[in-house]
C-alpha cells in the first residue's frame, strides 16, 4: 500500500477487487482537453482524483464534484457504473 492509496480501500477492494484506486492531482491523470475544459478554472496540482488511472475508473466520494461532473461526461466510468453496466458487470459474474 502507497501513501495515494485510497483509504477506503479496503471497501472498495469488496467492491471492484480488480481495481486499485489511488488518489492524484488532476494535472498527473493528464486528463483529455473536453475534460479539462468542462472542470473549468481549477487548481491542477491542488484538486484530488480518486481513480484507477489505468483503467479510467473513479471514486465519486473521494473526488471533486466538478471534476466527477466531467469525467461523467466523458470515456471514464464512475464506479458504480463500472460495476452494473460497464465493464466491471461482465467480471461480477
């Protein structure tokens, strides 16, 4: 365990044990332009993201409501939509 490891983790590892979130800023998930964009005027290097980066996969509780917003409107899956209709259904099963 690192120190950006979610401390949740252990409940989100019942949840999406194939998953592993980590807390970053959102300029270190080099996030695509239309999200940027629609964030609008923050802080890069001071706004937190709770997210599995490689699977573009995040944590709503743990991340900035702007930021969630955003990502909702773009390839990101929140995680419970990873785990009902994304691609984390399919591995429930």
């Amino acid at each position: 365990m690192s120190s950006r490891t979610c401390p949740d983790w252990p409940a989100l590892m019942e949840l999406a044990p194939e998953l592993q979130f980590k807390h970053f800023t959102v300029r270190e998930l080099e996030l695509p332009a239309d999200v940027l964009v629609a964030i609008g005027n923050v802080p890069l290097d001071e706004v937190n993201v709770c997210a599995d980066a490689d699977r573009h996969v995040f944590y709503a509780p743990h991340t900035d409501p702007k930021v969630v917003e955003a990502l909702r409107g773009s390839h990101w899956f929140d995680l419970d939509e990873w785990r009902t209709s994304g691609p984390g259904a399919a591995q429930a099963y």
